[in-house]
C-alpha cells in the first residue's frame, strides 16, 4: 500500500513569502504541527514547525527566513510502513508527498492511525488475544494453520520481535470471533502464553482478572 492512498490535497501548504503569525494559524487550524513551504511552481523548499514558529523573531517574520536544509519528504509510490517509520522516527505530525520532484500533497499522522486501525481490522467485532512464544517456536504459518483448525479465521496479527536474544515475539492477534476459549487452550498447548484477552463474551469477574494480568504483564 503506497502513499498515493492517503495523500491529501485538502491542507494548502505555505508560502516562502507568507508570516509567521499566519503560518501558526494555519497549523492550529489543520491539527498539525508540522507543515511545508512550497513555491509557485510546487517546489518544496522546506518544512516549518510549531516550535520552530514560536522561537521565530516575530509574527511579521516571513517564512523564507526560518528555513532549513532539506526536507524530509516521501514519494507517491513510498510503501506506508516506510511513511510511518519516518514520521515515528522524526516526531512529525505529516510529511510532504512529491511526484516527479513536485508537491503534491501531504500525509497527516492522524491518517496514517486510522489507515493501520482499519487493517488491523478494529472495526470488527471479535476477540483479541495478547500472545508471547519464544522466537524459535514462532512460525507464523503454523500460528494460524492452529487457529483457523478450531474453525476460527484470524483478522489480523502484529508482531514485535524481541530486542535481546533472550526476549520472546509479542503477537496481538484479532479473531472473527468472541470465544476465542478453544483457541486459547490450543496455543497454550503449543507453547503460545496467553498473556490477555479482549472482547470475549465473558463475566464482569473474568473481564477485570484479565485487564489486572495485562497491566502486570505491561509492568513486567
């Protein structure tokens, strides 16, 4: 899935020429914090801040004066994932997308989330299963060949691999179902730890016994 998806035309960018005071209304009125300055014939010269807008000499400043070296942007034909790594790593709220060396548009965190939460199927009803397993006995294959033989399909799955060699793969895995009890005693048997469950049909009782074990696994 590529940014030219999610590319939006609607946030005008900035003029080289337009004020510091104007700038920062702008931001407040688009939810971002960042946002690029653009020429009249869709260069991009560069991104300015919120930060960097506050610590200007003025309101009246104009942006040509406040921009740096080159700015970080992306293609229409970069791959999401990449989109999000760069944005987590450089704390951006969006990015600039060219096409052919020219401002088209840019990408705002916010729909960048929303872009993720639909592929991780949030908006489905089902069970959620938090999972550990130690990285020699992950076999993503295998995972879900063993749920979808107790007649359960998996919506979606994430994995965070271990930092250390002596850490286990974290899964979160979306189920098309809210009995997910079958599922869980057939991972535990093949070595899976359950660590919680969410959105099952289960007591008030059940519901709190897990969120309690959750937090103290997130403690751990």
């Amino acid at each position: 899935m590529t940014v030219a998806r999610l590319v939006s035309k609607a946030t005008p960018p900035l003029k080289p020429t337009d004020s510091v005071e104007y700038a920062l209304g702008l931001l407040m009125e688009t939810r971002v914090r960042h946002l690029p300055v653009v020429d009249g014939e869709r260069r991009l010269l560069g991104v300015v801040s919120e930060e960097g807008l506050l610590d200007a000499p003025g309101p009246d400043a104009k942006l040509d004066t406040l921009l740096g070296p080159t700015p970080l942007s992306v293609t229409t034909q970069t791959h999401l994932f990449e989109v999000a790594r760069l944005m987590m790593e450089n704390e951006l709220t969006s990015i600039p997308v060219l096409e052919k060396g020219l401002y088209v548009g840019l990408v705002r965190r916010h729909e960048l989330f929303e872009w993720f939460a639909r592929t991780l199927a949030t908006h489905a009803p089902g069970a959620i299963l938090a999972l550990e397993v130690s990285p020699r006995d992950y076999v993503l294959s295998q995972l879900v060949y063993a749920i979808e033989q107790s007649d359960v399909k998996v919506l979606s799955i994430s994995t965070e691999m271990p930092e250390g060699a002596d850490g286990r793969v974290r899964l979160t895995v979306k189920l098309n179902t809210r009995d997910a009890s079958r599922v869980r005693l057939l991972l535990e048997h093949r070595g899976y730890r359950v660590v919680a469950a969410f959105g099952e049909d289960e007591s008030d009782e059940d519901l709190l016994h897990r969120v309690q074990q959750f937090m103290r696994y997130l403690e751990v």
